[in-house]
C-alpha cells in the first residue's frame, strides 16, 4: 500500500453521491478539500467521525473548504446515514475500493489482534492547486474534525 505524503498529487477521482449525482475531484479546482475514507456506514466510530464532520461543516465553509465522505456503501445506505443523524456532508460511494487504494486507504489492517482487508480510516487535505497538504492514516475518529479543522484554518 502506498502512502500519499504532503505535495503529492491528490489522485483524481468521480463518484456517485448519497443521490447519485457525479462528484469529482476536480470540481472543486482553486479550493480546499477534505477527502475523508471510513469503514461503514452507521457504525459506531464512523457515526460519530461523520457527526463531528458535520458539526463543523459552517467552519469548513467559511475557510472555503468542502468536505467528502467516502465509503464502500452504496448511495441508499448513505441516504438513510445522513437522514438519520441530519448529516449535510457529501457522502460518495467507492464501492470497489478503487479510489480508496490509490489513495492507500484500503488494505491489511489489524483490530483487536485480527488482521483483515478493508478500509483504513484515513483523511486528506488537498490544496487549491490539487496536491495533498497533509495526510493522517489510521485515525481515531473522536475528535478527528476538530483537528483537520485546525490545519485549515492555520
């Protein structure tokens, strides 16, 4: 698995959205995107990371930052999420793991003394000009908005 590290360009990507609607990378060119990859939705680590996203959504906004949930769940999985927690952020669908393994974000992981294949909780920052700013692998997901936060805002 290969990691992104700052000043690498951000892999491009286009995925269907909780409504099926086409989001790419590119869309956002000139402005700040948080690219985050979590395990599932409505778990108990993703919920609370998504909530915490969301709570600062208006933040994100006001430094020009969009925020992007990616997932391996498919659209109507990421409707009934965002539905049941009045979660406002962009939720894709990489339901091949595509998008997640260029970005090393998918591949072997351990839990509780188990190793497995999936996704590795994983966030980006990718500056205006396409390139990753920063890069966090194997985040904790309490507390982990607060912190991408605080490197957008400086």
């Amino acid at each position: 698995m290969a990691k992104l590290s700052p000043g690498d360009p951000a892999p491009g990507f286009s995925l269907p959205d909780q409504d099926g609607e086409t989001v790419a990378l590119d869309g956002f060119a000139g402005r700040r995107v948080v690219v985050y990859f979590y395990p599932a939705d409505d778990t108990p680590g993703c919920t609370k990371e998504a909530c915490q996203f969301n709570d600062n959504l208006a933040e994100f906004g006001h430094a020009d930052t969009e925020v992007l949930g990616i997932s391996p769940d498919g659209a109507q999985s990421h409707r009934r999420f965002r539905e049941r927690y009045g979660l406002e952020v962009r939720l894709l669908s990489d339901t091949d793991h595509a998008v997640m393994e260029r970005y090393g974000a998918w591949g072997e992981k351990t839990l509780y003394g188990r190793t497995s294949v999936g996704v590795i909780r994983s966030t980006f920052l990718v500056g205006p000009d396409g390139r990753i700013e920063q890069a966090w692998y194997n985040v904790r997901a309490d507390g982990h908005a607060t912190k991408v936060l605080g490197v957008v805002r400086g």
